[in-house]
C-alpha cells in the first residue's frame, strides 16, 4: 500500500453515498448488471441490490471494470423482501416504470434517501413490485423508441441524482459514519487481511497516516503469505 493509493482510496470513500442505491429486478444479462454497477461506482454509490432468480447476478469483468470490488452487491430472492427492507431503512423506492401515475424522473429530490429499481431487460418491473415502490418514474422519449436499455436508463437516472447531490454539498463532506469508514478503509485497502481477521472473529488494527497497518496479529500475517 503507497501512501498515493490510501489517498486515493480515501478520497473516494469519502464521496460515497450511503442512502442513494439501485435495485434490480432480474436483470440477468452480465453486461447490463455489470454497466450498472460500474455506473454505480462512478456516482459514489456504495451499495447495489439485486432480486435474481440466481443465487448472484452474473458480473462480466470488462464492463464493471474493477468496479465491483467497490460497490458491495446484495441480493435477494424476492422482491417485496427487496423493497420493503429498503423502506424500513428510511428509502423511498423508485421503479422506472411506465403507468398512469408515472411522473417525470427530473422532479424527483434525489438528497433524500433514494433507492431506484430498474425492472428486467424485456419486461421492465414486475407488477408486485410496481404496487410496492413508493412512486414511479419515467425518462421522457421523443423519437420512435419508447425505452432506453435499462444500464442507459440507470445513467440517466443516476447522473441527475448526482448532479443534485453535487448541488447540495453532499460530495464535500463524508456521509459515512466513523464505524462504518474505518471498517470500509481497511477492507478496501488490505481486503486479504481483513478477511483473515474477520475468520478469526478479531477487529481490525488501526492504520497510520500513509495506510501503514500500526499493529496486526502474528497469526493475520502468516494467513497472508499462506494464501494461494
């Protein structure tokens, strides 16, 4: 770990996002999955569900980019699980959803606690989750097509939460809290290290100003170097 790397890491993580999320509902192709996370990454979101009829959505490499070793995916089986567990944590839920209640995703306030569902590739939301979210939400289409592919649909979408937030000031402070931060920092920079304390039910050791590791365990240090 160079001291210009923890820095950087650090500048990111100071970005992140904590109540602004996406939630998929089977969107199973690995390029979609992997542009939204990516996407994700990008608007300093740190966390991004996902309901699939698999146990985790399928990630190809060359599109997340890396990407996904900094958004942390969680997944479900069913969708109002999905939706309601996301609204018991103070999120208004969003579907990118055509009806006749849908209004336009511009006059939304993404600065509150934000959690945007984006429905499957061919048939967009389920009707259970439509009934479920707290609004929807549609991308005004002036030409012949009448949809966006649903990872352009979630730039779209993103990038106006972004350019709130960026209005708001929410970019300039951190938004996470001090537990959550010091526990992300070391995961991000020693992420061998960490699960080896984790497996051994042990905190984490503090780190210095250059990322240093002030002090680790005998035992942390020869799991390191023992890994394949």
């Amino acid at each position: 770990m160079t001291p210009e790397r923890f820095q950087r890491i650090k500048q990111v993580l100071n970005r992140r996002q904590p109540d602004l999320t996406v939630l998929t509902e089977d969107v199973h192709k690995p390029h979609n999955v992997s542009a939204i996370i990516r996407t994700s990454d990008a608007i300093g979101i740190l966390e991004v569900h996902s309901v699939n009829l698999v146990d985790e959505p399928p990630i190809f490499n060359q599109v997340a980019r890396g990407s996904q070793k900094w958004v942390n995916l969680h997944t479900y089986s069913d969708i109002k699980i999905a939706i309601t567990g996301l609204q018991q944590q103070g999120f208004k839920v969003y579907a990118a959803h055509l009806s006749d209640r849908s209004i336009n995703y511009c006059k939304l306030d993404y600065t509150k606690p934000t959690a945007i569902l984006l429905g499957a590739e061919k048939w967009g939301v389920s009707e259970e989750a439509a009934r479920e979210v707290d609004e929807h939400i549609i991308i005004p289409m002036l030409g012949m097509v009448q949809s966006l592919n649903v990872s352009v649909a979630a730039a779209v979408i993103l990038f106006e939460a972004q350019r709130q937030r960026l209005k708001a000031g929410y970019y300039d402070r951190v938004r996470l809290d001090k537990e959550t931060y010091d526990r992300l920092l070391f995961e991000w920079c020693y992420p061998e290290i960490a699960s080896n304390y984790r497996q051994q039910g042990k905190a984490y050791p503090n780190l210095g100003e250059d990322g240093e590791i002030l002090e680790v365990s005998q035992s942390a240090i020869d799991n390191y170097w023992t890994l394949d």
